[in-house]
C-alpha cells in the first residue's frame, strides 16, 4: 500500500504541494490526472525519492520495488530482447552466477531462477516487445539501429518486463501508435501489480485503470472510478462547493448589511456585535476556481466543388522504393477519415502524398485547382524557432498584419499575452503544439492532415480540439493514438497495410479487438441472412448534399420566422385602425410556421437515411 500522507513540497518558493494526502491500496491501477504543471511528474520523483519533501512522508511496504521509464535506452550493440532481458537485475544476476556458481550456491541460485521463472523470460520479453511494434526479426537487432522514439518504447518494455511492486507511466503512449497503445491498455488492466499513470489519453483512462487520483490545488484527491465516472463526480462536487459558496456569501451580506445599519444605534448595538461575531466565525467555502477555457478556433476555408482529391490506381514511396501501390481514394471538403495500420505500414507516406510532399509513382491523381492544405506533424513542433516568441513567428508568416491582430489570432488557440512573447524554448509542450497547430491552419485550408496532434495536450485542450473540429468545415485525416478523439472526429475509417489503402468498413471498436485478438476466426456470414449492399459513395454524397440543402432550407425559414415575430412584437401592429393588417401578418406567420414544420420533418428524415446509409 502506498501512503501519501501530509506531504509539502515548493520549487523555487512555489507550493506544489500543501498537506496532500492520498492511499493507493495493493494492485490497484491509478490515473494521476490535473492541470498541466501542477505537479505530476514531480509526485513520481518525491516517490520515487529522487526529491526530498519539506514536510510529510509517503511510505511504501519495505522491499517494494519502484520502476518507471526515465529515459530512452543507449544506442549500443546489444540487441532488443536482450536490453529487455537485463531490465530485470535479480534474473540477470543469477543467470551470470549460474554459470560459475558450485555446490550448495549452485542449487541456490537454479531454486531462485524456477522461483522467478526465469525460464521463461525471453518469451515473455519478446511478447511484450511485439505488443509495442516490434516483430521477431527487429527483437535481434542492436538498439543503435533504432531512434529515439522507437528505443523509449525498449525502455518502457524493459520495466513493463522487470514487473515492479509500484509502477509509475508518465504520458506513455506519446510515443506510442494506436495498436501500441491499445496493446498497453490491455496489458495494464492485467498487470498483477500496482500501477500510477500519468495519461491525458481518456480511453486509457477509462479502460486500463479502475481509479484516479486528482492533483488540483495543492492537493490530492483519490476517486475510485475510471476518468467519466471521475470527471461527472467532480462536476458534481464544484457545483455544490460553488451552491453552498453562494449560500454562504448572502447569508454573510445579509449579516453584514444589519450591523453597518444598526452599529452606532444603541438599541441595537448588542444585536450588532453579536451578528459581528457570526461573521467572524463563519467557516467560508471557497468557490472553486473556473478552470481556464482551452480553446482552438480555426479559421474556415472556402467551399470547393467535390472531390478535392482523387487518386485512381496510384502508387508512390521514396525513389525507386515504392510503399504504396493500388491506390483509389477520394477526398472530398466534408470528410473525416482517420488512418488505421500499424507503424512501417505507410500512414505517413500516404500523409506526405496527400500533402504534396511526395509524387506519385505511376497513376493519376486529380486536386481542385485552389485547394489549400494544412499539415501538423510532431516533428514540426521541434522545428519551431526555440530563440523566437509566438508572436514572431505569425509576423513571419503576415508581415503585414499589426500585431494586435496577431495577438488575436494567438488568443484563439490558448495562447494569451503571456506566451505569445515568451521565447519558444521556455513553453510548455502543450504551448508549442499549440503554435504548430495554429501555423499549420493559418491559411484556412480546404484540407488538414493532423499526424498526432494530442502528444502533450491535456485532455481539457483535447476536448477543445474535438470541438475545433467538429465546428471546422474542410476535410480531416487524423493519425492517432487516442481512440476518443478518433471516435469522435472520424466518420470514415481507412486501413493502411499490405502495400495499399482501403476503407475498414467495420468501426473503431470492432478495429480494436480485432488488435487484442489478433488470432480470433472471422465468423462466416449466415447465408440465410446476406449483408446488405453499402451505399455506393455517390449515393451518400448525394444523401449528404441533400441534408445540406434541407439544413439550409430550415435556416432560411427561421431567418422569416423571425422576422415576422419582430413585426407581430410592434405595440404600433395591435392598434385599431390597423386590425385588417394585423390579420394579414398573423397569416403570413401561420403559413411561415407550417413551412418550417415541413422542412424540419424533410431534414429529419434526410439526417436519418444519411446515417443508416453510413451505418
């Protein structure tokens, strides 16, 4: 059990920490969730005893073992499973004694090895090695041969392998695609010990873990359910704090306005001082603070006529490589596709094509004439001028817009007066992402490609993004490990693997057992029962014009509606030399509302064959 008890810790005469307390009970699974810079990565140090508390404790059973991935592994000769292998130091020790050890030592050290099972080692690293991406022959390559990203995840099978009494994950699946965080999901829920991660990835919240633990000012609050039961809990919570607040604050004036009126009459002097005294002891709630709104506002591109892409039996990859081969797609202004596959598959070859970063090969591919794209990928956050402020990199882009516009546009994506003269080196992650994001929308493109765009957003700006999107009217492909925001934003699903490119036809959560159970039969369709025929595509881009012709049709109707309720509201319409007029409005009004009911009833039922057509 791990006790958090009184703890106060400061940085630089900043409280992180004000007596916080919290118990995580044995083999629990904890989300550590709060604002970003409130101090979780700083609670795994104090745990972990790399910093020293200024007041508290927090305790673990004697002998409990803590690991966590601090850093990437070396780039050294040895190979993946056996960096993997050497995570677990008590194994790799007997291993090495077994080999000198004589005698009584000898039986020691082979009773202990059968205690660990460490016969059966390599085959649980190279399952855990696989689940992260990589396959049996990557397992036997040295880790130089990999990158930076690829060898955190070496690290982070490396301590997932060493099974530690207390493990503590900080943002582990930012380095991770889909199926490796899925496959991490799985595997946390399973893990036979305790386990605190720090996450903004909501469906890992909800699935790999049964608790969170809040850190909001300076203190900890423990919630023993998963991230919706957690966030509706405490929605519930500040509305009561801020109910009984209020309360308080009236009956406080209330208090207040009798002894400022009657303190200096003498009758009621008495009454006054002791109304004074209940001010006095009154025990003031404080109203919870309103969180900062976490925002993006994209600027709205142009329509152009559908498709702005299409590609007929395209294929394309680096020089002479090809990746991609066999490829139909069209794009048109109102989709949103999300990318399915596996990493190496060829997501981001197909980004680049899609971008104009990469040519076709052989094949045809048709663009509208004035299309625009936006493309955000993560390594664009590290190519941002670290020596320059936000500010300086719109003027770059507009030199020619005053900066109190600029400041504005800043503003719209969360970056207020503070950040947007800060050096770029000194933001947050969050804070760069955020420039990216705005530079690459800048132009409000017809099309924007988004390759993890939530590595280093809290999940408040995650929700902002969801709505951003949601509000934004060009197309979307979306690479990403948070099924939430997929699920959200995507309504066309593509699978990337074998060489090509073809709609997944099933959805995001049949994709995902699909993942966990890889060697699961497809069951046969019953042949008494065919699946019905899908829609072609131009019958559903018929099915959605249509909604947007009745969507339109209903707009206009309520701009009359209004209109003539503006002129049924003139006192001047009710007087009797105008009752013949009067009459002829209240018609006009009558047929307007029947209107509206028919073309509301015609969107309805436009709405609802467009969605059972896209299943």
């Amino acid at each position: 059990m791990l006790r958090i008890e009184s703890i106060n810790y400061s940085v630089e005469g900043r409280p992180l920490f004000e007596e916080a307390s919290a118990t995580i009970p044995d083999g629990h699974k904890v989300g550590l969730v709060g604002p970003n810079g409130a101090g979780k990565t700083t609670l795994f140090r104090l745990i972990k005893g790399d910093l020293t508390l200024d007041g508290g404790s927090i305790t673990l059973p004697s002998r409990a073992r803590i690991g966590g991935v601090a850093q990437e592994v070396a780039a050294s000769d040895t190979s993946l499973i056996d960096t993997v292998l050497e995570a677990d130091v008590e194994r790799d020790a007997l291993m090495r004694e077994s080999e000198t050890a004589t005698g009584e030592r000898m039986a020691e050290v082979q009773t202990r090895l059968a205690d660990i099972d460490a016969w059966s080692a390599e085959a649980r690293a190279a399952t855990i090695l696989k689940g992260l991406g990589f396959d049996d022959a990557e397992q036997r390559m040295p880790c130089s041969a990999f990158s930076g990203g690829w060898r955190m995840r070496v690290a982070l099978a490396g301590v997932l392998f060493a099974q530690p009494d207390l493990l503590l994950l900080d943002e582990p699946t930012n380095y991770l695609d889909l199926e490796g965080a899925l496959w991490l999901e799985s595997y946390l829920a399973r893990y036979p010990h305790t386990v605190i991660v720090i996450s903004h990835d909501r469906g890992l919240l909800n699935r790999a873990v049964g608790s969170i633990l809040h850190l909001e000012d300076r203190k900890l609050t423990y919630y023993g359910v998963p991230y919706d039961g957690f966030a509706k809990q405490r929605a519930e919570r500040r509305a009561q704090l801020t109910a009984t607040a209020r309360k308080q604050q009236e009956r406080r004036a209330h208090l207040q306005g009798f002894v400022d009126r009657f303190r200096a009459k003498a009758s009621k002097a008495k009454q006054a001082q002791a109304r004074l005294k209940m001010i006095e002891r009154m025990d003031m709630v404080t109203p919870p603070e309103e969180a900062a709104k976490r925002v993006f506002k994209f600027p709205q591109p142009d329509e152009l006529s559908p498709p702005i892409i299409n590609i007929e039996g395209g294929s394309t990859g680096y020089g002479e490589t090809v990746i991609l081969n066999r490829l139909n797609l069209r794009i048109d202004q109102d989709d949103r596709i999300a990318l399915l596959g596996k990493n190496g598959q060829g997501k981001s070859t197909l980004s680049k094509l899609l971008s104009d970063r990469l040519p076709l090969i052989e094949g045809r591919m048709g663009r509208s004439s004035k299309l625009r794209i936006g493309y955000f990928a993560q390594h664009q956050v590290d190519e941002l001028y670290l020596d320059e402020t936000p500010l300086q990199h719109l003027q770059r882009e507009r030199p020619d817009t005053p900066p109190a516009k600029l400041r504005a546009t800043l503003a719209g994506f969360g970056l207020q007066a503070a950040q947007s003269d800060t050096e770029v080196a000194r933001l947050s992650g969050g804070q760069k992402a955020r420039l990216s994001l705005l530079l690459a929308t800048l132009d409000a493109p017809h099309l924007l490609i988004l390759d993890e765009p939530t590595n280093h957003l809290d999940i408040e700006s995650r929700e902002a993004l969801v709505e951003a999107l949601t509000a934004y009217s060009g197309a979307v492909i979306l690479v990403s490990h948070d099924m939430h925001l997929l699920s959200m934003v995507a309504d066309r699903l593509w699978l990337v693997s074998g060489g090509t490119v073809r709609p997944y036809e099933e959805d995001l959560d049949a994709y995902r057992s699909m993942l966990l159970t890889p060697d699961k039969p497809v069951k046969p369709a019953k042949a008494d029962k065919p699946k019905p025929a899908r829609p072609s595509r131009d019958q559903i881009l018929e099915m959605r014009s249509e909604v947007r012709k009745c969507e339109a049709r209903v707009e206009k109707i309520e701009e009359m509606r209004d209109k003539l309720a503006k002129k049924l509201a003139d006192p001047a319409l009710y007087e009797d030399t105008r009752v013949g007029e009067l009459a002829t409005w209240n018609r006009k009004y009558a047929e307007v509302m029947e209107g509206l009911g028919k073309a509301e009833s015609l969107w309805e039922a436009a709405v609802e064959r467009l969605e059972k057509a896209e299943g």
